[in-house]
C-alpha cells in the first residue's frame, strides 16, 4: 500500500480525511502540479494519462492522523470564503460577491464534494439539474458556469488545484433577444413630453455621457467640468472614470442650475422641499413616465447605456474606447450594449458590396 503522509506541495491537507479516490486524485495532482514547469501541456496530458492507467491496479490512503474530524464542508468553506475576500479587494460590488456566493454555495452543496474532487460530469450533471428539474433558462446557467470558472481559476492561479474543470465546458448558447437603441423620432416624442428643466438636464445627461443610473445619482456640484463638458462618475467598486457630454446637457445642466434655489451639493434634487439628492428609483419613474407619455416603450437608463453604446460605434469609434466609456472590466459586457441595426446593415451592404 503507497502512504501519502508525506506528499508534499500545495496538495498536502490538513482539513479532512480522504478516501482511496479522493487520496489517489491528489496524489496524481500533486506530481503534476510539481512537474508543470518541465512539461508542455501536452506532455502533462500523456503524464496524467500515466498515472491514472497505473495506480487503477494500486490502493493509495493518507495517514489518517493528518486529519483532525474536520470534513470537505470546511475546505469548501474556507476556500470560498478566500476566494471572496479576492473579489471584494478587486472592487465588486457587495450585491455581486453575494450572486457569486450564493451559486457558488448551491453548486457544492448539490454535488457533496470537497472542490478538489469535482468533476466536469459533477458540473455538467448540475447545469442538467438547473434547466430540468429547476426550470432555469441557458441564461441563468451560463451565469452559474461564468462565477464556477472564476471560482476555478482563482484556486488553480493560487495551486489550490491543478485543473480547472470549466475548461471542458463551453459558454452556453442561447437566443439573445435584440434590445434596440432609441430611433429618431422617439427621441423627438420624448423631448417634446419633458416638463421640467431638472428633467430635461438628466435625460440629455444621460444620453450623451452613457453613466449608469447609480453614477448619475451620487453626482455632485463639484465633480462637474463645465469648460470640458466632463464629470467624474464612481463606478462598481468604486472606480473613479471620467465621462463626457454634449452642449445639449451643458446647456440643459446650466439652465437646471440656475433655476435652484437650495443649497444641497446633489447635482439632482427633488423638485420640492426640502429638496432632497433624487434617488434611483425616482429617476426611474421620471424616465418611465416621460416614455409612457411620449408612447415609446421600454423606457430605462439601460437602454440610454445602450443607445450611447450603439451611437459611438456607428460613428467609427472603437469598441475598446466605448468600454473604457461605459466602464466596463470585460469588453464581452460592453458587446450585449451594442446593436447595429438592420437598416444600417443593409446600407453598408450597398454601399461597400455594390
């Protein structure tokens, strides 16, 4: 009988007693983990290949004593609490830890293993379970495969692990349905049903600088550049960019501000006293009840995101230059913003295919 008591490497546990699989699956990684530097991946392959063939006809247990009756839950436990703090000092925002947390937390209890001995069937049998028997959509799977692979990654980054199993599991494909950017004319009805010169400062804000609803919220005064037509805006996590708008909202901002007679630092307040910051969900309601009134549907911050989104870039600027704009980490988030319309398809169509 081989006796790991002495394995050494990143791969040695102090946190829980291992079965015969579950010893001989941390065995073989931590020879490859140790040979990883010599090896080419494929190589590795062949190695794995190796010992997987081989030790079938072995029986590996770990000295028992290592193990102080402590099981796979407080592994899991204490590596994704590791894996949180991570995300919380990269700057995610607290509701986004907890979407992480929390499916991270479902999955582990649903396969009943410790992280190191889960595998890509493991994962695939849960993402089955989600759609099956839970009625969730590839959308909402696909999420769950995103926060598995970052999980995955962070502990094979840190030698937690040797392979991330998500590598065998491609994004889920599903139908996106197509959100457009404001047409013409409904930017014209809009405008005409806009009764309030703060209103009037907050649409046209929003239009042209792409800042989400949450941003445009905790403006102030002072973080307003008039000369440069630019503010700056803290993003998730707190991030600091700055964003641009047109003469329109300058013009809009100016007027707005003159009109004001309190003294609180909000850029936006409300619109009687004792005129408080005006919070997102009234700014919501104000976007909402312009569209109703205009007879334009869906009418959202979202959607000023993505009409800003999709303006750049069918004025040539470069989808990496929106994405520093919009604030987003990954260029991917960026792309669900920007719809190229059919109609301007078909006009480059003709105009560079005849």
């Amino acid at each position: 009988m081989l006796n790991i008591e002495n394995l050494g490497g990143a791969y040695k546990s102090d946190l829980y007693e291992v079965t015969d699989a579950r010893a001989t699956t941390r065995f073989v990684n931590s020879v490859l983990y140790d040979m990883d530097p010599l090896l080419t991946s494929r190589q590795l392959t062949e190695l794995n290949n190796v010992l997987q063939k081989v030790l079938k006809n072995y029986s590996i247990s770990a000295d028992g004593t290592l193990y102080d009756d402590v099981d796979y839950h407080e592994l899991n436990d204490r590596l994704l609490n590791q894996f949180i703090d991570d995300k919380r000092l990269a700057g995610l925002s607290e509701k986004t830890l907890t979407q992480y947390n929390d499916s991270i937390i479902r999955f582990l209890d649903y396969v009943e293993k410790g992280v190191d001995s889960i595998t890509v069937d493991d994962i695939r049998e849960f993402f089955e379970y989600l759609i099956e028997e839970c009625g969730n959509g590839k959308t909402t799977v696909d999420n769950y495969r995103r926060y598995f692979n970052s999980f995955y990654n962070y502990l094979v980054n840190n030698g937690l692990v040797y392979k991330n199993p998500l590598l065998k599991i491609s994004k889920l494909k599903h139908t996106r349905k197509v959100k457009h950017a404001f047409t013409s004319r409904e930017l014209i009805y809009m405008r005409e049903n806009i009764t309030t010169l703060r209103d009037k400062a907050i649409f046209e804000l929003l239009l042209s600088s792409g800042m989400r609803i949450g941003e445009l919220e905790q403006l102030n005064h002072k973080d307003l550049d008039m000369n440069n037509c630019s503010v700056i805006v803290h993003g998730k996590g707190d991030k600091e960019r700055e964003v641009f708008f047109n003469e329109l909202a300058k013009v809009s901002i100016e007027r707005y501000l003159e009109s004001r007679t309190d003294n609180n630092p909000a850029l936006f307040v409300s619109n009687s006293k004792p005129y408080n910051r005006f919070g997102g969900s009234g700014i919501g309601r104000m976007l909402r009840n312009i569209g109703e009134a205009a007879g334009v549907e869906k009418v959202h911050a979202h959607r000023f995101r993505r009409h800003f989104a999709t303006t750049l870039l069918k004025k040539g600027v470069h989808i990496e230059q929106i994405q520093k704009l919009l604030g987003h980490e990954e260029i991917d988030t960026t792309k669900l913003y920007v719809v190229s319309d059919e109609d301007e398809i078909k006009y480059n169509h003709k105009r560079y295919v005849n």
